[in-house]
C-alpha cells in the first residue's frame, strides 16, 4: 500500500477532496488504514508536486468525520 494523501474536505456533489503525495492513476482503487475500499479516483487536478485528488466514495452516505484521515493506494 503506497500512502496517497489526507482527507482535506468533501464537495458539495459528495466527492472527497485530497491533497495528494503525488499524482495516482484515474481510477485507481483508493483504500483506508484498515484496508477497507473508500472509492476511487476520479480527479487529479493542481501542481503536479502535490495535486489535488477527488475520489468518489464508494457508498453514498459520507460523513465529515472522514476529513482529516489517511488514505492509501491498493
């Protein structure tokens, strides 16, 4: 597991916005520490030494208790 980003903020259409450790591949499966599956990437957008990601959740519900945590490439 390669470690992607932190959880910045979510947008207003649900996605998860997240500054990024470098740029990940669209599509990529994007997981949380305890390895369950949390979406996929949708976006990469901004400086390419740290872009921005979004990710669309994999559920529909997402909450803001999920800003500020790690997220990892699987």
């Amino acid at each position: 597991m390669r470690r992607l980003g932190v959880i910045t903020d979510i947008t207003y259409s649900g996605l998860l916005l997240v500054r990024a450790e470098f740029a990940p591949k669209r599509g990529e499966v994007v997981l949380d520490p305890r390895k369950r599956r949390v979406g996929a990437v949708a976006r990469v957008f901004g400086p390419t030494k740290a872009p921005f990601v979004t990710i669309r959740p994999s559920e529909k519900k997402t909450t803001l208790d999920l800003i500020g945590s790690e997220l990892f490439l699987g």
